[in-house]
C-alpha cells in the first residue's frame, strides 16, 4: 500500500533512502543529508553503502589534499608536502591541513626519518592519509598519520623474505586498515600473501601462487577494485591479491603496457567493478586500458581512451635538451580525485582527466624520491560504520 500523502520520507526505509543518496551529486551532500536527522544518518552509516557511494563519485571522495614528496634515507629522510587546489578542494582546506601535520613524521619512534641506525624508516605505502613504514633496523612496522600526529607500531612478518607490501583502507569504514605482505621463502617456488588486520594487529598467511619472477626492483603497489597490484620482473605480468577472496593471481599485461609506467585505477562506476582499468602515460598522451578475465585464466584487453598529446606545452615548460634527451621517460605516479598525477625528471604534473588541462606544480629532485598523491580518509568520523552494524 502507497504511504499516506504528506507522510514523512524517513517512511522509505533504509533501502529506499540509499537509492535516493546515492543519486546525490557530491559527498558534501551525503554529509548534509547524513546531518538532518537520525533516521538519515542511519540509512548512511552502513558500509556497503559508502563503499557504493565512493565509486560513484570517486573525485570527491576520499578528499585531495595535495602530494606527499618523500626522499630517499640516503638523502637525509626528510619529506614534504605540496598542497594542491582541486576542483573538490579549496586551496585554504589543504593550507591548513599542511600547516596542521607532521609531514617530517618527529613522531616516529627514533625521531622519524632523520633517525639513525636502527630508527631509520622506509617508506613503502601511502593510502588515505596513512603511511606505510618500515624500521630498517627491526623490520617493525608502522603506520603514520601525520594530519593526527599518530604512530601505530605493527609487529614484523613471519619468518621468509618480504618482497612487498601494501596498505589497504576499506573504501566504506575509515577506521580500518589492512596491510599485505608479499613473501617468498628462499627456496620456495611460491609467492605467499600475509595479511595484518587493524583489529588483531597479528599477521596470518592466506594464500599463495607458483611465481617464478619475483616482484619488478622497485615496483609500486596499487590499489583498485578492492584489490592490491604489484608489477613482476620483466614487465609482462602483475601479481594481484583480492581483500575480498583473500586470494593470489597472476596477470598478463597487454604489450602496450610491458615497457611503461602505469597505475591501476578505479572508474567508479558500479558496472566496472569487474573491470580492471590501468592508466599510462604513452607518447605523451593519458592512455587507459580495460582488462577482464577471459574465463581461461588469463586477461582480454582492449585500450578504451586515448587523449590529446601534451608533448608540445610540456617542451615549453620544461627544458627542452632534457625533452630531446628523455622524451619518452615520463613516470605515472598516481590518481586521485579525478587528476593523474606524472613525472618527467624533475619535474612534476598533474592533469585533470575531466576537462584534460595540465598544470606544472613544484618541481622536485631528479632522483631518490617517491611521490604520493595525499588524500583524507572518509567518510568522516560521524559516518564511520564502525560497530554500528551496518
């Protein structure tokens, strides 16, 4: 029976008045809406949900805040934080939170990065406002919030040689974190996946795959689709672990790819969460390929964007021997709130994939240094899923 007229939305349900949120056009909306009333903010507290809602507006949450530029020990451990403006971001919002940190990390044990010995720190991820660290000294680790100034010890991996690692934050609950380790016993053939929950703090082995090639010298993990990537050694194929089957796999890459920088991003749409999406930069033009198992095994790929080349406007904002010299040497760093961020020698990019404009930010150090696009965690606290059932 249709509910009587004038009777109040709140007589939608909870299912209902999800359909109904998730239609809303921005995460500062959700927020109001989550803010009106009880029932409301019910109907938004439920994980699933924000999960939903994320990948439907993947430019607006989580928030840019801006890039996170970290150099190697060798060079002294310091870091640095570049605020950007965004569409979803005013410059003054990402002011503060970069006045508010601790981007040089003095609250690590030791000292943070320009600790010695046994307190110096590696950095190995960078997710949702977290770091990812190691203790060269112990192999403990650590995950740093430098907006919170807080410092969570972790305990080191079970006996075996880690070959990676990767943070993972759920996409619907801020609060939570997991973090992956990629080992490989000495004379083992396999590739295992240890898995640390920010809940029990204690890593448990979970799955493992026949793996020759162990991962590329240097590769970087990525994150999309609810799962964490690694490249492996010849470029030809990743491994991939799913947070959601707990599972191992491995990838062939399409040859477009085997040469190039690229990282895996998610599209936001609800219809490609089957869909793995990778983004390279190729002959200066923004590339993006769409991979899905083709029920043998193995991959099927097709590139489904091409965008316009930016070769002419980046040889007038760089130096053009160096154009001349590495022309082709162009380092995809990452995706955040609708920019892709890029490198070319020392200097650093972002475009804005909506409308396609580049813009130059501050440039950085030639070598030895990792750049991480910054973002907040969300949702915020008052919608955190947290034991509330949802």
């Amino acid at each position: 029976m249709a509910p009587a007229a004038g009777a109040p939305v709140v007589a939608l349900g909870d299912d209902l008045l999800r359909e109904v949120f998730i239609r809303l056009p921005a995460s500062v909306d959700l927020l109001r809406a989550a803010a009106a009333c009880k029932p409301f903010l019910r109907a938004a507290r439920s994980a699933p949900f924000l999960r939903r809602f994320r990948r439907r507006h993947p430019s607006s949450c989580p928030r840019l805040l801006g890039c996170l530029i970290l150099f190697s020990n060798r060079r002294g451990g310091k870091s640095h934080f570049v605020p950007i403006s965004a569409s979803s971001l005013s410059s003054s919002s990402a002011a503060a939170a970069a006045d508010g940190g601790d981007f040089a990390l003095s609250f690590l044990p030791g000292g943070g990065c320009l600790g010695q010995g046994a307190d110096t720190w590696k950095h190995l991820d960078c997710r949702n406002g977290r770091l990812l660290l190691e203790n060269l000294g112990s192999h403990e680790l650590a995950i740093a919030d430098p907006i919170s100034r807080r410092c969570v010890s972790l305990p080191a991996p079970p006996a075996g040689r880690a070959v990676g690692y990767g943070l993972f934050a759920d996409d619907g609950d801020s609060s939570e974190f997991r973090v992956v380790c990629v080992s490989r016993d000495a004379a083992s053939p396999e590739l295992r996946a240890l898995v640390l929950a920010s809940g029990e703090l204690s890593w448990t082995d979970v799955a493992g795959i026949a793996c020759q090639p162990d991962l590329a010298a240097g590769s970087r993990v990525m994150q999309a689709n609810r799962s964490l990537y690694w490249r492996l050694e010849g470029g030809e194929r990743m491994v991939a672990f799913s947070t959601a089957s707990m599972e191992l796999s491995v990838l062939d890459l399409p040859p477009g790819l085997w040469e190039l920088p690229f990282v895996a991003v998610d599209r936001g749409e609800e219809e490609d969460v089957n869909v793995l999406h990778l983004l390279t930069m190729s002959g200066f033009r923004v590339e993006v390929w769409a991979g899905t198992a083709d029920g043998g095994g193995g991959m099927a790929w097709r590139r489904v964007e091409k965008s316009m080349r930016f070769h002419k406007v980046l040889t007038v904002v760089t130096n053009p021997l160096f154009q001349s010299y590495r022309r082709n040497e162009v380092d995809v760093i990452g995706v955040a709130a609708g920019l892709v961020f890029f490198r070319q020698w020392n200097h650093l990019f972002s475009i804005y994939l909506e409308t396609m404009k580049l813009k130059q930010l501050p440039n950085v150090e030639p070598m030895g240094v990792l750049t991480y696009p910054y973002t907040i965690a969300w949702p915020p606290s008052f919608l955190n899923p947290a034991g509330q059932g949802g």
